[in-house]
C-alpha cells in the first residue's frame, strides 16, 4: 500500500510483518528515518505515563504538523 512517511515526506510503501505494519521505501529496503526513530523514541517514554489512544492521535496529529511546517 503506498503512503507516504508521515514524519519525513518521504515516499513510502506499509508491509505487514507479522502484527504490525512495517514502512519500507519502493526500492524495498526498510524505511528508518531519524524522525520517525525520534518518535518512537518519544512514544515509548511516553508509554510509561500510560496515553489514552486519544492523547497519541493528538501528539500524531502534532508530528505531522510539524512535518508539514518543515516542508514549506
Ligand atoms: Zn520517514
């Protein structure tokens, strides 16, 4: 399925790997950028405060914006 990064821009392609959806880039290798390791970084420190899913889609939602500003 072709996306795009929501961190980086970035085209992107979603393969299941086992249960969850693993970003590749079209030429197939796994797509890793430093945004996206930043916030994963961040979401699992905050995994620990223990989100709402409500809370993630808004902090998601704020990565995007941002990402979005960076492009321009
Ligand atoms: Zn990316």
């Amino acid at each position: 399925m072709a996306a795009k990064c929501k961190f980086c821009g970035q085209e992107i392609f979603w393969m299941k790997d086992g249960r969850k959806n693993v970003p590749h880039e079209l030429d197939g290798g796994v797509h890793n950028c430093e945004e996206m390791k930043k916030s994963r970084e961040s979401f699992k420190k905050m995994d620990r405060g223990g989100l709402s899913p409500e809370e993630i889609a808004k902090y998601e939602a704020q990565i995007n914006e941002a990402a979005n500003k960076k492009k321009k």
